[in-house]
C-alpha cells in the first residue's frame, strides 16, 4: 500500500447501513473534501454519500437497514453475500483506511475480520454503538481491533479511553444539522403533538394509546387540538382510520415543525427525543412493544432510562468514579411511561401538566437546553473529520 505522502489523494472505504448514518457520512465526508480536497471515498452507504464517492459505490441503504434480529435471520444470505464481497473489494482496493459510521451489528464483525485478514491501514469508527447500554463487556474488544472511536456523547470518551482505545469526543453531529431547521416560530399554547415513531411494530402499540389519551384529555379540556408526526403517507392513511372520530391532524414529514409548534408533546422512546429536546419542546416519553421483546430486552440492558436526555442526566450528575461502569441514576428530567405504565390515564395526566403548568414548562425546557449545549454540536462533523485526518497521519 503507498503511504499517504507518497500518494498524495488518502483513499477511505466508507461503509454506512442506515439512512441516519448515510446523513452523518455524507456530513462528515463533505467536511473532509474541505480540509482535504484530494480525498478520496469508495464503499457502500445511501444516496447522500453516493455524489461524494467514487464508481463503483455500493447504494445499499434501502436493503440494509433491516429492524430487529427476526429481519436479520430473514436476510442472512444477503448480508453474508455483501459482508464477503466488501472484505474481498478492501482487499483489492488497498484504502488507507476504513470508516465504519454507526450500524454496529454489521461494522464490528467487518473490523474484526478486517484484522484477522491482516488489514494493515487504519480502523475508524464514527458514531460510537452505544455498548454502555447493552454490553460494556465489548468496549475491551473493539479497542484490540479499532485505531480510534470517534464518540458523540461526552460520557463515553472515557469509557473507551479506560480500554486503550483512542477516542475523541466531536460532539453530536444530528445536533448540528438541526440548527438549520430551527424556525424561532411561536408555540401553540393549545397544541399537543403525538411523535409515535417511525417503526411500524412499535407505531402499532403506541399508536391506539396516544387516540385514547386524546380522547380522554377532549372530555375534560375541548379547547386541546392533536396533532400526529407521521413517517410517510402510508404511516398517516393508516393512522387517520385509527383516530376512532377523534380530531386529530396527522402530519407527514413535519416532525420538526411539529416540534416547534406545539407547547408539549408525547414522544416515543428513540432518537426523536433527542430532536425534542433540541427544539425546546417539553415533553414525555412513551414507549410500548411485545411483552416478550421487552422482558428480553429488560434483561439485556444495563440503563435506568429509555429516554437519551434521563441518561445524560445520569452521567451528569451522577459521573461513575470507574468509567467501566454505569452512572448512577438520578431523578428523570423528562418523565417516561413505559410498557404497562403506559397509559391513556397517565399520559394525558402528565400532558395536561406540561400545557396547564408553564412554570414547569419553562423549567422542563431549560434542563434539557443545559444538556444540550453539553452535546457540542456546532461543527462536530469537522471536529470528526480532523481526528479521521490526524489518525491518518
């Protein structure tokens, strides 16, 4: 393989398997072209990476992002066909790195059988798996097989620093690309907005709660209107046969509108809530799945919260002395309904709250804006792309 200097143009195997994660490699590699305008990039992603890299490159995203390990077991041959054919195209093309952005089910085994091949030029990882939840165990391995974790969430940068693995905290980069969609609109005082997910399953269980939690607030406080974030059309026809003759606007693609405007929110368990919060919106947490999904999901993970900013907070507040293990919990910020204490009785309790209340509004917003501004995320995908530089260096 030439050296950097000799060659001139630093060549990256990019990989990317989620629509999330073709955004932030598309941001970070836009970040690299500037400070490093011979920069070349092959590999596999979506269509926000795909102008960025060089033919042939690999538009897989529709096909990868599979949800849950029943779709994985369903496509096992694709992903087995596509795992050999991307070890066998780095071994041909001799990139002087390889990037792995997020998607860890699928990057770390490519890293691991990256070094088994003896892969001589570096392993980077963008958008650190968040193993503190599900399995630390894993942190000592990923450090004998990465170069350096690129980390979004200041508390994990020590975590991974206890293991030996270089890492650099470049703040969030979902953080900044919202920036540009922040409107500065007034906020509807009489506006609940219902943000179920985008996940089908997990839409189909929350779903039916949040029209009976709108229906249960209408009888007390007729002034309230709902309004729904749908993740496409087909999502919002499905829902508009469910609202059961309670009047409810569902909205398609307008999410961070919705979370702009509306005075609270009922928001399902996942990225969303950190965009919530983001975007000021007070708000509280849902989440509801199959009961025998949860049990097992219960026992894997190692969290005193589902919500993103409730764990912030943790670290927060309550720093571990050893980075190897969890923080301690603290009392949530924003407060969640989960499984069996999701309830239309207790939601629409906690949502009247958050619009009646505005002392409590106000002090809601301003806790999570302190953790926010924690995240850092005004030029994180250039903070990433000088560490992916200087390692490659």
């Amino acid at each position: 393989m030439n050296s950097i200097s000799d060659a001139g143009k630093p060549k990256i195997w990019i990989v990317a398997g989620e629509a999330s994660g073709d955004a932030r490699a598309a941001e970070v590699m836009h970040s690299l072209r500037e400070l490093s305008p011979g920069i070349r990039f092959i590999g596999s992603g979506g269509p926000k990476m795909k102008p960025l890299a060089a033919e042939p490159f690999d538009n897989w995203v529709a096909q990868a992002a599979v949800l849950g390990l029943w779709d994985v077991l369903k496509h096992y041959g694709y992903f087995r066909k596509k795992f050999h054919e991307m070890l066998a195209r780095i071994a041909t093309e001799k990139p002087d790195a390889v990037l792995l952005v997020d998607y860890p089910g699928f990057n770390l085994r490519l890293a691991k059988a990256l070094r088994q091949r003896g892969y001589g030029g570096k392993i980077l990882y963008y958008i650190s798996p968040q193993v503190w939840a599900w399995d630390r165990g894993r942190i000592p391995k990923m450090a004998r097989i990465l170069d350096l974790m690129i980390c979004v969430f200041p508390f994990e940068q020590p975590m991974y620093e206890a293991s030996g693995l270089p890492t650099v905290f470049a703040g969030h980069p979902l953080l900044e690309a919202l920036a540009k969609e922040k409107t500065g609109a007034p906020r509807d005082e009489n506006l609940l907005a219902f943000f179920p997910g985008s996940r089908e399953r997990e839409v189909k269980r929350i779903f039916p709660v949040l029209v009976a939690t709108a229906a249960n607030m209408q009888r007390s406080r007729p002034d309230i209107r709902f309004a729904v974030a749908a993740s496409s059309e087909v999502q919002a026809a499905w829902m508009r046969r469910m609202t059961l003759g309670v009047p409810m606007e569902i909205h398609c693609r307008k999410t961070h509108h919705l979370m702009q405007s509306a005075a609270a929110g009922i928001v399902c368990s996942g990225t969303a809530t950190l965009e919530a919060a983001f975007f000021g919106l007070p708000y509280c947490v849902v989440y509801k799945i199959a009961w025998l999904t949860f049990e097992v999901g219960r026992r894997l993970v190692n969290v005193d919260a589902l919500g993103i900013i409730n764990i912030l907070n943790n670290y927060r507040i309550n720093p571990p002395a050893d980075p190897r293990w969890p923080a301690r919990a603290a009392p949530h910020i924003v407060r969640e309904f989960i499984q069996h204490n999701a309830t239309p009785d207790a939601l629409a309790f906690e949502a009247l709250r958050l619009l009646v209340d505005s002392r409590a509004r106000s002090e809601l917003t301003g806790k999570m804006q302190a953790i926010i501004a924690d995240l850092d995320g005004e030029g994180a995908s250039r903070r990433a792309a000088r560490a992916i530089l200087d390692a490659l260096r």
